[in-house]
C-alpha cells in the first residue's frame, strides 16, 4: 500500500488567494511544552469549500457529509491541456463510474499567487454534476477563474459536490486511488483547511 499526503504545507509566506490572510504562526515555549498560535483563513492552503461558502444557507464545513470525502477518486492529468480553462469537452469519456474527482494541472507545485490559474468551466462544472459527481478538487488556488461570477461554485455545491482547492498532485500519476480528505469540524464555517491523502 502507498500512502501519498497531496496536501500543502501550511506555513510563512504560503501561497494564498490574493486578497486572503496571510497565515501567522506564532510558537511559545512554556518550559515543559510548546504551544502555538495560528492565524488563517478557513480557506488557508490545501482546503474545503462547504456549501455554505457559496450558497449561504447550505451545509457549513461540520455538517457536510464525509462520505463524499472517503472512497474511490480518480486523478485525471490536465497539465498538458494548454488553455486555462478546463471544458466539459476536455472530460468527456473521462467521467464514467466516477464519485470523486480530482484536476491535476500545470499549476501543481507552483508557490505563487497568479490571477491566470486552470479553473473549471460551467459546462464543465455541468458535466460533473449530471454525472453525480460527489466531489471535486483542483490543485489551483480556486475551481472557478479569478474573475468569476460565482456560478460555478454554486453549481457544483448546490448540486451536492464539495470542493476541494489547492491540492498538490505534482507527483501524483493519473488514475484512480482511495481517498480521504478530512476538514477540521469547525461549527457553522464556511470551509476549513484539510488533510488529504491519496491511497494505492
């Protein structure tokens, strides 16, 4: 069995969405032990988006079901694909018997902030949804381009598919594997960091 952690560190001077907080992490040595303080954003590195993020009066990240999260995925390699913007097109035969599934782009490994990301498209977001897809995850900042109108997000997370963004799937091959991506059960939030493993 391999074991493969596709999650990003969370530390200084981490990539982040443009606009987001920028995490603080600050440690005390209190003689016997060490604590720590945190600073971040619930979307902070590799995480969650729950519905509530989008929809507002949808499921918040400790309410969604963490069956979409554990079980079959499937990594469809994209890194080749030269436009930014992933069709439902460049899917198509891609998605048959899949539940969960994650975007493996050019944009893997890469630690800066860019406005020109891979990010889905509606067709594509469409596709995933007719297809009862149960969750989604890209390894760029956001599953919907910078300047956006929020209509993919909506689409995917009001249709039951939970977002995952910022993953790190650099050496990750396409196929399929075992999942689990586990968010922290943060009461009533919109999303939190997360977790997320890879199994073969």
């Amino acid at each position: 069995m391999k074991i493969m952690d596709v999650t990003r560190p969370l530390k200084k001077n981490m990539l982040v969405y443009s606009g987001d907080i920028v995490p603080s992490f600050c440690q005390e040595d209190h003689g016997r032990y060490l604590i720590s303080d945190l600073h971040m954003s619930s979307h902070t590195g590799t995480h969650i988006d729950a519905p509530a993020h989008y929809l507002k009066s949808g499921n918040t990240i400790d309410t969604i079901p963490l069956s979409n999260l554990i079980g079959k995925c499937r990594v469809i390699d994209m890194s080749g694909t030269d436009s930014t913007t992933i069709t439902a097109a460049d899917l198509k035969g891609k998605l048959r018997g899949v539940k969960r599934l994650l975007l493996k782009t050019r944009f893997s490994g890469r630690d800066t902030f860019t406005e020109v990301y891979p990010s889905l498209a509606y067709d594509a977001a469409c596709s995933i949804t007719d297809n009862g897809i149960r969750c989604i995850g890209i390894d760029s900042p956001s599953i919907e381009s910078y300047n956006c109108d929020g209509s993919v997000h909506c689409r995917l997370l009001g249709n039951g598919c939970i977002i995952i963004e910022l993953l790190d799937l650099s050496d990750v091959p396409e196929g399929d594997y075992d999942m689990v991506a586990l968010p922290l059960r943060l009461a009533g939030l919109d999303g939190s960091p997360a977790r997320v493993v890879l199994i073969k």
